[in-house]
C-alpha cells in the first residue's frame, strides 16, 4: 500500500455528509458584560463606514473588513513585531470555544473590540487586549443543517459595518446585530427555496449602505446568486444569478439571456447548475462595483450539464457587477465549461501597480484551476495567467484569447485518470496575502491531485437521475477508491506548499514545503513577516523575503484559519483560531504527517500573540484512538461489500474513508459497545441531530444500517489487528 494512499483517498470521497461528532459543540457560556470604555471611548457609537475602511490605513492597529481593507490584500503596515524581534513573540491570551469543529473565521478588530465568528455561526465580541467576553450571540442553526454543508459547519467570519454586526448563519439567514449588545436588529431569509440545501459559511461584505452575501451548496443541486440588503432595514435591493434557471421561464435579469446561450441542450436547472458564490465577494470602490467569486457547476462533469457543449456562464468567472444595480459591468470566466469542480470562489486582492510599464487598476486571483490569474478591473482584460502548482488538465491560459487550453489527453469520460489540481483545488479558501510592493503573493497552495472517472449510471444511460438528500457529481466513487485503493503507486504526490509567487513574471520566489496538504491562509506585515499556522499544529513567522523561519509556536491543533494582527494602545498582536476540518473531514489518518488534530483532538481555540507575551496553553491530552475488541457478526464478503458501498456514500465525507477519521468527527472504530447498541436509532432516528448528526431515514434502511454498522464493525478489527501486531497490512476493502 503506497503511503500516500490514504491522502489520494482523502481527495476522492465528496459523498455525502453524516455528521456524528465526538461530543457536543458546547457553547462557551455567553457572559454579557457592558461595553468596555474603550468601544464606548467619548460616548461615540461604533461607526464604521465606507471612508473609514477606504482610509484603512490611518489607522493599522485596526482590522476594518474582512481581508482587512476593501483591497483585500491582508497585507498589514503594522511593523511592530518584526523580524528582529520576533523571536520574543508570545502567547497573551486564549479563548477555548468549547467546540472540536473547524474553525476558518477572519475577526475584525475595530475601536478594540474583535468580533469573530465559530462553528454553527455564533457570533463573539471581546475586548481584543484582553480576551474577555463582551456578548456572545447564537443564531440557534437547526442542527439538521449541518447534513447540507458539504464541507462541515463552518463560518468565514462577520462584517462590522456602520453600528451593526452582520452574520450569515449555515441556514442560510442574514443577520444584522447590534455592534455594542449583539442584539438582532433585523433577520432576513436570504434562500429562495428551504427546501434545496443550501448553505450559507462565506462571511457578508458591506458597503454602499449595503451587505452583500452568497451561499453554497453546488455539490447538492442548487443554483447559485448573491443578494444586496439594505444595510439598515435589510431590504432587498437587488439580486444576481449566475446561472440560467429553467429557460422555459422569464430570466430574472438580462445577463441570463445571455448565458442562456451557452448551456446546450442539457436539463441543467433540474440539478441546479451551480455557480455558487460562497467565498470572496470584494467591493471595489474605484469603480463602483463588487466582483463575485463563482463557484463550480452541478453536477461537476459539463457533460451532463450541457450535453452539446459551450461555456456554460457564469460557472468559475468572476463577475463585476455595480454596487447599487447589480448590473454586471463585466465577467471573465476562469474555466469555461467547467468539468472539475474549478470554483474561482477564492479570495481576490485589488491592487494598483504598473504592468508593462502602465499603471493600472488590477484584480488578483488565484483560484482552484492553479493559474494565477491579474485582471484589468476596469473591463476584466486579462493581464496575466501563470501556473502556480502542478497543473495537467490544461497546458496554458492563451493569452490572445483569455481561454485555457485543455489537454487533449485529459478527457476522463473515455479515460478515467488522475488530473491536478483536484477538486480542492491548487489554492482553496484559505486566505492569500498579496505584497505588491515586492510583486508577490503569499499562497497557501497544494497539490492534491484526484482520479476522476464517469458515473457508472452516466456510462449506462447517458444520464444521471438527481438525488434529492445527497450530492450529485456525476462521477463515480466507488470506482475511485478501488482505482486508488489498488494503482496507489500510479497517484501523483500530495503536498501543501507555502508560496511567494510573483503574479507578474510567474516566478517562484521561495516555497515552503508542509507534508500535509491542508494548511492555513496566510497574513504578511510590513514588519517582514509572513504567518501561517499549518496541519501539524505549528504557528509559524517566515521571513517574507527568504521563506526562513523565524518563530515557531506549538498551537496543538491544526489551522485553516487566516490570521490577522491589530493593535491596541501601540502594542501589536498577532491572532488566528484553531481547528481544522473543512473540505478535509474524510482525511483520515494521513501518514506520513498525521494533523495534530488527530494527536490531541481538534482544539478550537482563539490563539492572540504579542511581543513577551507570557501565557501558556494547556498541556494537551493525547487522544486516546486504541480501537476497542469488536464484536463481529458474521458476513460475507458481499454484504461487507454493499456496508461498505453504502458507508462510502452516505457516511464517509465526514467520519472519513475506510472508517478513519480526521479528528474532527467522531472516529466509528472507537466508539464503545454502548454507543453500537445505539448506532440504528442515531443513524435513522435523528438523536444527535442538535449536533449535526441528522436522521439518514430519508436515504437509507434498517437492513442498510445494519450492513454499514458490520462494515465499520470489520474495518475496526482490521486495523486493530494491524495496531496489535496480529496482521501487517489490514484489510481495507469489500468491494468488488
Ligand atoms: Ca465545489
């Protein structure tokens, strides 16, 4: 078994999420306290507007909006902690959250007060020198929910915006809440139908009197659109889709007619289309207008989508749309025609610097497809589109005609093969940083690769029917995780890489390697500093010139998170959540380089720095993963086979693949003999599901609980026997 197997599996099963978490998320208990004297200094309200996020940079100890400014950038002037003195870097305090689930929040510090957000959307105020608790809100997710969110129940964090603080909740509601009690002002529902399964974790931008907010929810069938409220009342202004719906009836605004004409003859609206926005919206006050970061197709192989080809817009574009009109002004499409869940949903830093010796306004991107791609956001000219990891399902991006160039020998509907980036992309959600004066971007970037491969319905029929309670990819998995589980030596290497690419020339200036793959977003600092916190639990300052490591902090869990830095009465600190999970639930045990999650449990915790800062952490309590004796009912290889077919689709994505799990969600070889005896009724009566852990009766029966219980039954004793020294390899698979 190659070792990097469990990594390729990793990257294969986007089936179905079923949530069953190791404990409860409990809630920190909401201590309400009135405002500090700072928030409330001179008796002035908190006002945040659009002049002071556009002059951001009078006052750097503040983090006005979500990438900070409206540029985006997360490149702080702060030169405090620098590289001379970082060594000194230490804890000043910590909040534990009272949650194990993935953390992925950007806080904003404004007046110094930090709002950040958690798991299941809770909100938190704290006085940001001290940590302590200012209000708490819960906007009270029906835990059911949690079966919708593809990528587990996470929360990109708030906007503040003029007195209030605005959260999208997992449900999909828009939240405006008083800045100084956190109070709800308004609520709006912001879905145009409860009944598909959309999800909202991107956090709102605000601006012109508005908020604006997306949503995802692609890997399930929905149709993507982002919505601008009033500010103030949460009134509806306006509203972009960016796909056509049902042709047959009106288009909702011109755009689509347009669109339209690029879905080809198809029955895509019955399965969404996708498009989803449920990442980077940027408002760009240059030119009036917010760029929407779309999302990949439903399902993921074009071919299903839009049988006789075309682009299918506005699939992986970015669209520049007017702020008060939501006109769109301009797209460009990354990945025309999308066929490998190519969302250009990631972060987009604005900038103004000179290309070819003009000045000019440019858009900066790196999304999933792995070309980096500089825009003119004028009119969306493209300006440059360089590879920034391993890329092989195109050679280029053709420069005189803005198309990628698809290798020919990529076509997986007649030959299934590995193709990279995979569907985590060469660069995910997690935040860049972009240094223009230097030319360079910090990237937290990887290559994952993934073995793409028809579904065998597709093959049989030509078409896939729609599946109401799962994801409908068009691909098959169990196809995959033979393929893998079998040629592993034939995948490509998985690794994670922290970068400092040169947009303009291409260049790789330095490239920090991690050997795991799903690493944190990234911050840079006019003091020379680049920070990341990566899989294996460290916190780490590089030196933004060389890549060299200056610091190091032990944070005992993995991060996703980005991290920011503020300042409060001139002393700067340094912040960034812990907790990992995201889009990597089904992880499992990834050797070589095991995340720290699984070594001492997926800490959520709010982790604050400053120079000589003195606080320590808890020593962490290994987890205890001995797998217990099973008792094994006897099956044949068959049935064994359809439990694990069946696990496959419906429980994998978040208790991981082959049973292992990636420390967040409850590992099933572990739990106890009393847990077993409740597993039928957890599974099909709903009774975890405040925790996420839904009922699954809707999909499956009590002779397929049984078969998927035996299932994990084997798999346990398999690796408990290997753990044992009783057997070298375990057995990993039923399937045929
Ligand atoms: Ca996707």
């Amino acid at each position: 078994m190659g070792k990097y197997v469990l990594l390729a599996v990793v990257a294969v099963v986007f089936i179905l999420a079923a949530v069953w978490m190791r404990d409860a998320p409990m809630a920190p208990a909401p201590v309400m306290k009135s405002v500090p004297a700072a928030a409330v200094s001179s008796g002035t309200p908190l006002w945040v507007d659009d002049d002071r996020i556009r002059d951001a940079d009078s006052e750097p100890g503040s983090w006005l909006a979500h990438g900070r400014t409206y540029d985006e950038q997360r490149f702080s002037p702060l030169a405090g902690i620098n590289r001379d003195n970082v060594a000194s870097l230490g804890l000043a305090w910590f909040l534990d959250l009272g949650t194990n689930r993935a953390q992925e929040a950007t806080p904003i510090v404004v007046n110094d007060v930090m709002y950040f957000t958690t798991s299941w959307s809770r909100v938190y105020a704290v006085d940001a020198m001290t940590g302590e608790n200012i209000w708490s809100y819960d906007p009270k997710v029906p835990g059911e929910w949690a079966r919708w969110a593809c990528c587990d129940l996470v929360n990109r964090g708030v906007a503040v915006y003029q007195n209030r603080v605005y959260v999208g909740s997992l449900d999909g509601r828009l939240i405006a809440l008083d800045a100084a009690s956190g109070e709800p002002v308004w609520e709006v529902d912001t879905l145009i139908d409860r009944n598909l399964h959309y999800t909202i974790t991107g956090a709102p931008r605000a601006a012109k009197g508005k908020v604006f907010i997306g949503n995802g929810g692609a890997e399930y069938g929905v149709r993507g659109y982002v919505t601008a409220y009033d500010a103030a009342t949460g009134e509806q202004v306006w509203r972009f889709f960016t796909v056509p719906g049902d042709p047959s009836l009106p288009f909702e605004h011109p755009e689509l007619e347009m669109a339209v004409k690029t879905w080809k003859g198809g029955e895509w609206w019955k399965f969404g289309g996708g498009g989803t926005v449920w990442n980077a919206i940027v408002y760009d006050p240059d030119f009036d207008q917010v760029y929407l970061g779309v999302g990949n197709g439903s399902p993921w192989t074009r071919v299903i989508r839009s049988p006789g080809g075309g682009d299918n817009l506005f699939l992986a574009s970015i669209i520049a749309v007017d702020a008060d009109t939501g006109k769109m002004n301009w797209f460009y499409q990354t990945t025309p025609g999308d066929n490998w869940d190519y969302t250009a949903t990631q972060d987009m830093a604005l900038a103004e610097m000179a290309v070819d010796g003009r000045l000019r306004k440019v858009l900066l991107q790196a999304p999933k497809n792995g070309f980096f791609y500089v825009l003119d956001r004028m009119d969306g000219e493209l300006l440059r589109a360089h590879p920034f990891a391993t890329v092989t399902w195109a050679t280029h991006v053709d420069m005189d005609t803005g198309r990628p160039v698809e290798n020919p020998a990529n076509n997986y509907l007649e030959n299934p093969q590995w193709v990279l980036p995979g569907p985590f992309g060469a660069h995910n959600w997690q935040a860049m940083a972009v240094d223009v004066a230097a030319g360079v971007a910090y990237l937290p970037a990887h290559d994952v690769p993934f073995f793409f491969s028809m579904a065998q319905e597709w093959l049989d029929t030509g078409e896939i029917t729609k599946k109401p309670s799962g994801w409908n990819l068009g691909l098959n998995f169990d196809e995959l995780s033979q393929t893998l589980l079998v040629n592993a030596d034939t995948q490509p290497a998985t690794l994670g890489y922290l970068k400092a690419f040169d947009f303009l020339t291409g260049e790789e200036k330095w490239a920090v390697k991690h050997p795991h793959h799903w690493n944190g977003g990234v911050i840079a600092t006019a003091g020379g500093l680049v920070f990341q916190g990566d899989a294996l639990g460290m916190f780490t300052a590089y030196n933004k010139d060389s890549g060299e490591v200056l610091w190091r902090f032990n944070a005992q869990s993995s991060m996703l998170a980005p991290p920011i830095t503020y300042a409060v009465d001139g002393v700067q600190h340094v912040a960034i959540m812990t907790g990992s999970g995201g889009a990597a639930l089904h992880g499992g045990e990834t050797a070589p380089a095991p995340p720290a999650s699984l070594k001492y449990g997926n800490l959520g915790r709010m982790l604050v720095f400053k120079l000589g800062g003195a606080a320590t952490l808890p020593p962490p309590t290994r987890v205890d993963r001995s797998i217990p004796e099973q008792t094994l009912v006897e099956a044949s290889a068959e049935e064994l086979g359809q439990g694990e077919r069946l696990y496959n689709d419906y429980c994998s994505m978040c208790h991981g693949l082959l049973v292992r799990s990636a420390g967040t969600i409850t590992d099933l070889r572990v739990i106890a003999e009393e847990r077993h005896a409740i597993f039928s009724q957890a599974v099909l009566t709903g009774l975890y599901a405040d925790q996420g852990m839904a009922s699954f009766a809707d999909s499956l029966t009590e002779d397929e609980v049984a078969k998927i219980q035996t299932y994990v039954r084997y798999r346990a004793h398999e690796d408990r026997e290997a753990a044992l020294g009783n057997r070298e390899e375990p057995r990993l698979t039923w399937l045929d």
